[in-house]
C-alpha cells in the first residue's frame, strides 16, 4: 500500500507521519507538496499536524485552498482512506469533507500530554483493529481542538455512528460530547485530534496508535485481493 503525506507550509507532523508508515507500518510512503496537481498512484492519503500556513485566518482555512486539496476532495470522493490528525482533521472540516468546526481549546491554551480515548466505533478502515469500548493512549497537541456541531449534525454523527473515538476520563478542551475524531458517512474520511502517529512504539509511551495504521493496511488488502 502506497500512501501520501501532504505537506503544507508550517506542517510539523509530517516526519512523524512518514516514519510511522515506513519504520513501523513498513508500507511504501511519500512526501507530497501542497501544490502538487495529482494524487495518482497512491492508496491512502495522510493530512498531518501542524500549523499550516501559521493558523493565520482560521486554523485550515488557508490550507483548504491548496491545489493539492482539489484532489485530495477528488480521491475521498473516489473512496481513497484519508485520515487528518490535528490540523489535518481542521483543514478536512474547512474542506467539507467532514462535518462541524473546531473552536479554541476550553482552557485558551495550547495543550501538549497523553490522553485517554475510548474506541467508539471499531467497524471502520481505521478502527478495525480495536475493540468496541477499548481505551487507548494518544498525545494530543494543539491549541484548537474543541470540536462543535448543531444538534442536527451531532443527531447525524450519532445515528450514522460516525462518532470513531471519544476522550475517556478527561475532556482535554471542552470538545462537544468528548469527541476526538469522527468519519464522513461513506467511512473513509477520518479526522481525529489525537497524534496516532506520535503512538506507534512503546519507546514513545504507547504503540495504541499503530493499530489505527495496521486497520487501514488490512482494509485495504481485503478490498484489493476482492477487487483483483
């Protein structure tokens, strides 16, 4: 499996990212600019953190017009597994390929710790290899994580269990009914706040997240050997 790590002015997750799929995963993977005009060729797509284009106007509001991100709308569209972590999971919601917005953290201020999550859904690509109700450990790092949505949105997320993970024991930043991360309807757009990426060995403090990655590869073997 082949994937792609989009790469914005200010991203600073990316290397993990990277290292994640080639070091641990032992998947192909490549770095990819934001004005890059084509995603052809590759099998999943991966916004990381940072903070693209400095946060300035609205965290992913900028990066949302990259040229890169007419296709990346294009292989969602087409099915493709896309996962944003932190403010990749901003730029999809800027994008509309995910619902909802992000407002600043309850507290106002930029939070950097391991947080416990609870595996809300694990019939995804992405969460295939958990347990329903499983909880996990994943770092979080960011100053804009406090997810919001109307209720007609959230009645949505709920019904079409779209809701993937959950904070457990602790809401970090006051995220509407503790919400880490959420898919679109179809299942292959997934956002999250959390850093998998950053949880893929114990030497880190937790290898929860390489689950999320295995889940993807899996669910993309099962397809391809189908579909072959």
């Amino acid at each position: 499996m082949k994937f792609a790590v989009i790469v914005f002015p200010g991203s600073n997750g990316d290397i993990d990212m990277f290292h994640a799929i080639k070091d641990e995963l032992g998947e192909e993977v490549e770095y990819v600019p934001h004005t890059a005009d084509s995603l052809a060729g590759f099998d999943g797509i991966l916004l990381p953190g940072g903070f693209s284009y400095g946060d300035y106007l609205r965290t992913g509001a900028i990066a949302r017009f990259s040229k890169v991100m007419g296709e990346v709308v294009k292989a969602a569209k087409a099915g493709v597994p896309v996962l944003g972590v932190c403010n990749g999971f901003q730029i999809l919601l800027e994008a509309g390929l995910l619902p909802g917005a992000m407002r600043r953290n309850r507290e106002l201020a930029f939070i950097c710790k391991p947080a416990q999550l609870m595996v809300e859904n694990n019939k995804t690509m992405f969460t295939s290899g958990y347990e329903i109700g499983e909880t996990i450990t994943i770092p979080i790092a960011h100053g804009e994580g406090n997810y919001y949505c109307d209720e007609e949105t959230l009645g949505l997320l709920k019904k079409n269990n779209q809701i993937a993970f959950t904070y457990h024991g602790e809401n970090p930043n006051g995220s509407l009914e503790d919400i880490a991360g959420i898919t679109n309807e179809e299942g292959n757009v997934l956002g999250m706040m959390p850093h998998p990426e950053r949880a893929v060995d114990t030497l880190l403090g937790s290898a929860d997240g390489l689950k999320l990655f295995q889940s993807i590869v899996r669910n993309w073997r099962e397809n391809h050997v189908v579909n072959a």
